[in-house]
C-alpha cells in the first residue's frame, strides 16, 4: 500500500488561549489527529497553523499533499483569501480534503460548495450525540457497528445550508432533541470531500476511537485517484463539419 | 389550479379487525386522509381497499388516477404481483405515488426501488417523534417549521436499505435515541415518488395537522408533469453512417 | 396563476459592437428572451445590463426578482463582486436562476457552484448541434420530442468541471463529435439554478422556438416555493439534558 | 493487494449459434474478458453461463465471488427468476455487479435498479461510437485520456430508462446522432453497480485495450468494503422512554 502525504491543517489557538482546552489537547488538536494516523495508517504527516508564515500551507507543503484535513473555528477570517484559493485549486485537481467539525464554517468549505455552510444551529452545553450509520457499506464506515455514542459534544443541528451530499454516510442524533447530517462525501474536480461534523475543542473527542478510526478511514478513501487525462480550451473537430450528412 | 385525481390505498385490516384502531379511524385511513385532502385542496379522491375486487385497483381506476397513496402492513403479501406490475407501468408512466409508514415493506416500493425497502429497525412502544425539515425550500415542506412534532409514534431506525434518495426533506429524531430518513423523494421513469415515514395505526397520527399538510404538499408536489414525448426500440440513423468524415 | 417577476441580465457588449449580433439581436439579446416570455408565460418582465449603474441589478430589482436569467461573454470580470454576494444571497434565499450559455464562466454561476465552471472544450465553427431529452418527465422538457436540433451552434465538449447535476435534463450531440451536459438542475439554499447552454452570440439561438420553450419552461419551474420557516444559530435544548435517561 | 474473486456470467449462445461470434470469441465473450483480468489485474476468475445446472451460479460460486460480470442478450427471460434472487441478495450483501452491454435488460439489472432497464433507442448497423469520459477522477476512468473511440458498435440512444446515477462516469457519442450515459455507477445495499454500455457481439468491443482497461478498473472499484456493522428488526430503546424530559 502507497504511504499518503496527510497535512493536518490546524487553527491552533484555543489550544494556546484557553488552559481547559490546552489540558485535553498539551499539543494540539492536530498532533492528537496525527499521532494516531502514525500508528494507524501507512501515512506520513506533517502540521500546518495558522500562525505558521502562509498559515503553513507552502506551494511546496501543498504540492506535497495527498490528503488535508481542516479543523478551524474563531479565526476563520484570518486565514487569506489566496491560499484558499490555493488549496481549492489543489482540491479541484485532485487533492483529498477532511473538513473537520467548525471547520463547517471555514472559507475553503464554502469557497467549494458554494452554499452558506456556517448556516446551522448549534449548543455547546455539552450533551449526548450518538451517530448513525446510514451508509453501512462505505468505507469510511469500515469498522463501525451500527452508531456510535460521544458522552459530551457541542451539538449542531439542521437545517445545516450544504448542496446535498454525493453520499450521507452519517446522522447523528443529540440528547437535546436535534438531528444532523454528520457525515457528507462530495466530488469536485477531481478531488473528495468529506465533511465529518465531531470535535468540539472542549471535549476530548478527538481521544475517541470511534472518532479517530472515522478519520482514519477518511483519509483513505479522499486519496487521489488517477483518473482519466483530460484537456480544456478551443479544440479542432475530431469529425469534418460542415459536410451534409444528414440523411 | 387543475383538480388532481387522487387515489387512496388501504390495506384496510387494522381498523375493521381491531378496536383501538377502529376507534381512532372509524372509516379507515384512507377516509381520514381523503376528507383532508377533499378540503383542504383541488382534489377528487378515490378509495381503494385491499379486499375490494382487484384491490380496488381496476385498470379503470389507476388510468384515472394522477396520485397514489398507499399504505399497507399487515398483508404486503396479499397484493396480487400482477397489480403491483400495473401500478409500476403507471409510475413510471408518470402517475405520482406517495408511499405511507408501513407502506415501506409493500411490493410496490420494493420493486419500484430495488433494493430491500423493508429493513429497518422499529419499535412501537409509542414514542415521541421529532420531524426535522431538511430541505427548508422544498415544497412539500411548505408551511411548516423548523420541524414539528407527533406525541405518540411507532419509531423507525436506520439503517433503512433505500437508495439514496434523490432529496431528502425530513429526518426523524426519536425519544428512544435513533433517527431516520423520514421523508424521500424519487424520481423513477417519467413518475415522482415520495416516501413519508409517520401512520402507524394505533396512534391517531393521519388526525394531526402538519403531517396532513404534509400529504396534501406531496400531492400537488407528486401531480404527472406533460414532460416530453418519447420513442424507444430500433431506431434510424440521423447522421449518414458510414462516410468517412473523420478529419 | 400567479405572474411571476422575471429579470433578464445580459451583458449586452457583444449587440453594441459588432455588427453581426446587432443584426440578429437589434435589442439585445435579453429582449429576445423577453419578447418571448412576455407572450408565452405569465410574467413580468425586468431587464438589466452590465454597463448600467450597479448592472442593473439594485437591491430594489433584486427584491423583486422571482426568476433571474443570465447571459454574459466577454466581461465576467466587470462584474461587480458585492453585487455578484447580493446575487448569491438571493438565489440562496429562494430565487431562481438560469445560466445561459457562456454564463457557464460568470462570476455568480462558480460562487454558487465552488468549482471552476469555466472549464470546458469549445469552438465557434458553427456546426450542428442536437439536444436530446435525457429526463422526459420533468416540466422543464415539456412540450419537446425526444431531441431538438440547432442548425449552428458554437461547440462546448466534457469534461465540464461542475458538481454532478441534481438532475441532467439534456446532453448535446455535437457534429464535430463531441458531448455535453447541456441542461443541469441544481438546488442550492432555497433556490434553483438551471445551466442551459445554447445561446452562441452570433447564430440566432434564441430566436428558434424550441430553445425559447425550455427558457420558458424553466422560468416556471425555478420560480419560489415559499417552503418552510427556518432559523439558525444558538439554540435551546428542545428535551432536557443531563438527566440520565439511558436505560 | 487482495486477490479479487471475480466471476464472470455470459449468456453464452451468440458464440454457439453464430458462426461470425464464434470467429470473434471462439471460446466466448467470457473468456476473453477473463483472459484480460487474469493478466492485467490481481483476480482469480470464474466463468459461469446460461447452460450450466442453476446458470452455474450455484449457492457456493456466488458467495465465493467478490464481483460479478454479466452478458446476457438473447435469452433473458431464461434466466430462472430464483437465481435472479439470489444474486440480487449477494449484491445487496456487497458483492459488486458490473453489468455490460444488453445486459441493461437481464432481469438482475431491472430487478435492483426498479426502472424498465431494456428502454431506449438502438441500432446494429455498425457504427463508431466515442466513449466521453464525464468524471476524470474517478477510478473507473483510470488511464485514459478524453475519450476513446470504437470502431464499430451497435447504437443505443437516450432515453435510457434508468434511475439517475449515482455518478455518470462516460458518455457515448455515436456516428448516428445519438448519445448515450454509457458509464454508470449504483450504489444499492452495500453493492456497488457499474453499468457499461460498450460490447454488442458482432463487433470485436471485447478485443480493445481501452474497453478491457475500464472493465478492469471497475471490477477493483466495485469490490467490497468491509463497512459497519448492521442489524434490523425490533430493537429496545437506548433512552429511557416515557420521562418527560421536555424543559
């Protein structure tokens, strides 16, 4: 098996602005992500913060990805416009992309889908959430039973303003009385999309197997594909115009 | 506004071998759904019975019916294949078909669908049931809120074996922890189908008003569409075939 | 039936500067477009071009658009941004909008969409083109036979970078022997957008009756549904939490 | 890399009956696509057809097969209604499907996908077809270019009857005039389905690279995951029941 080239991408600041956060995650959201992928799967990982010069998100990081995960949250107006459009471009020609929890509201998400994705409604009192597998044959499933339950999430809930999924793998439902698409796979370009909706930073969600083996799963599936060649622009007929042929 | 000629389908036991359910539906379901819809919209209906000569579904009545509604749970096997083959010709002819509750294991929506459209977990310990509306802009959500609720309810679970709705309207949360898919439309052949999840008979569910407005919506929703006009089989070129045209 | 208030956006570069398409579209083409619904289809109808003051398109205008049709070439880029957000912020709220032709590469079709619609093969020889009905049961093919052909047309080939379709309405066969994704339904927030894709400047496209039919056709079928009410943001639990009710 | 288990079906009595079939496949359309997967792809291959006691899908053969091939043509209606059944069972277990050619109207096809399958236009005169590929990144698409052309091949024209795909991989321009979605991809159950269209028995379809080359992409694409776990039926409540816990 191919080793991929995963890029956690990371916001990075609750983690240093807030002790409560810092405790459940001393290195951050992204290595805890990444210290499992480490060992779980057969990738290679690098980190890249928002406070990194060009948010970490180099021309060489990027061409050096095969697969990005995004998790961001207070900051999502800080991040420039022009690696957006960067890392959109690398999407659009193939590039894998995890869209992690508040990432929902990220300028990349929308900039792809093209809808209001920040558009939902949320508490974060900390309940219950249990999340159903609709799509029990899908990879990013494998390993799974039929849910699985967070003791303590922020809850999110619909209507959540995203085009309608290519695949809704989960739903999941919250002690206070919501319901949410939690799990959407899209194709754009060339490149998959999943959005996978756990991961309040003041809950150690990202400590969860259940969790951590969704991600890990996700990755695999979001590696680029091959594919077909294919060219744009002014092209010559392949047969003659303008020759009568019709019966 | 057209006058739609609606059909309503029963199964029709429950309410004459049951007291409970008698109680609630003193002429059946299909009467408590068709005295709704004949007030509320531009509508003539029909009623159709399983123990009826044809089940009520003579080649005279489906050729004269615009919409569908079917609901059946107790003797899905009873239906004649060669009636539910009729039905399927309408459909995918374009006559609409709203397929209720229990209606999910009927021959028709299995076979009009594919796949195993009975298996799903349930339990009708009635419960309470919240109807989220998912696609806010759709019109069979029109004038609804962000979701409304029934007190008591038979509950459905995922994972329910459909094909991926084409939209999906509503999810259900349930008292008991699970949600489902309760709401899904299907555009098959030259007919719209659309899946409603609540009915079950021993709760006077068919009595309360968004989840009949909900129907009347699907009706109008559902309604045959001129489209275009068609040919298949052994067809004439258009193009001369055979000169070499290639540049 | 109620009039629907139509607003025809056309660049209107290409009728002012060059004698060719001045002669087939005296007034532009959005008048072309409009002559034929004002007699065909009960609407009002508002026009609006680039070079007017914020395009045409005011708050006042947008307010009061139900169906917004767009035609643009050779100016994508004058497109004011913000008016393209507030374009954006109404079809996401209910309006609906048809992209017309080389409208496949303006600014508020790609908003919408997230990937780069501009991405296609074409060649403006002026060969036959033939569109064929792919969904015949929806109301946007209504009144057509199996196919329709355009005696000269410019060419667009795949691979088209655009989501997978809700719905593919039409593919075209293309004399110099390509294909096309040439009508796509989308739904995105509340509104629906519909891609069709003849309408070359310099052949008089919208002058043949059945490329006017499907413009009319959908102009009904983008037209608002008002739907359901829908709030978002932080909400109050709906059930308590934090009683233990697990079993 | 596993080994895949693929288990190829034929009809099998064009190459008995027909002394030009039998000069293009003198050991049957099944051979020479086996041949091609046991050199090119990490596969056992099992052929099975019409003749064979129970068609040669015995109960061991099927639940011994990771993905299945099908050719069928002249004789569907032989194909006995029980083993029909049971395939469709394995499918919707998660075996993969891949149906080619006039197998869009074997009874299997139209049994999982619900539409009238053997609908559409079609012509045996000998013409090219060119093969569009609509998603460049999809993995069925693997290794090829824009397109690809057959020399000659039987036509078959829109409208096909069939459910939207999930996704449309390849789009058919024929010499005619007609076009046709020519690559499709169903996910039904936990099944994956790809439908594709080239292969008619009089022409040497089965001897090209690049038809060999999807085929073979789309047996590994249409393999099985292992998924989540899944059960149905009658199931307890995970929440507590009956507490009013409304605030």
């Amino acid at each position: 098996m191919t080793t991929l080239k995963v890029t956690i991408w990371n916001e990075y600041r609750h983690e240093r602005q807030n002790e409560h956060v810092a405790g459940i995650y001393p290195r951050g959201i992204h290595n805890a992500i990444g210290d499992y992928l480490l060992q779980a799967e057969s990738v290679e990982v690098t980190t890249a913060t928002l406070d990194e010069p060009e948010h970490g998100l180099t021309d060489e990081v990027l061409a050096n990805t095969d697969v990005l995960l995004w998790w961001g949250h207070l900051a999502h107006g800080e991040v420039r416009d022009d690696i957006v459009e960067k890392v959109r471009d690398r999407v659009l020609d193939g590039m894998g992309l995890i869209v992690l929890h508040s990432g929902h509201a990220s300028k990349i998400f929308e900039r792809l889908l093209g809808t209001k994705t920040g558009t939902l409604k949320w508490r974060d009192d900390g309940e219950r959430e249990r999340v159903w597998v609709i799509e029990s044959g899908h990879p990013i499933a494998e390993g799974l039973g039929d849910y699985f339950e967070i003791p303590k999430e922020e809850m999110y809930g619909e209507r959540f303003e995203i085009p309608t999924p290519d695949e809704l793998v989960f739903i999941s439902w919250f002690e206070g009385g919501e319901v949410f698409r939690s799990g959407c796979t899209y194709r754009r370009g060339r490149g998959k999309i999943f959005y996978f909706r756990p991961g309040h930073e003041t809950f150690p969600v990202y400590h969860q197997s259940e969790v951590l083996k969704v991600i890990g799963n996700a990755v695999r599936w979001a590696a680029p594909t091959q594919g077909a060649a294919s060219v744009a622009g002014r092209t010559e007929p392949i047969e003659q115009i303008g020759v009568s042929t019709a019966k």
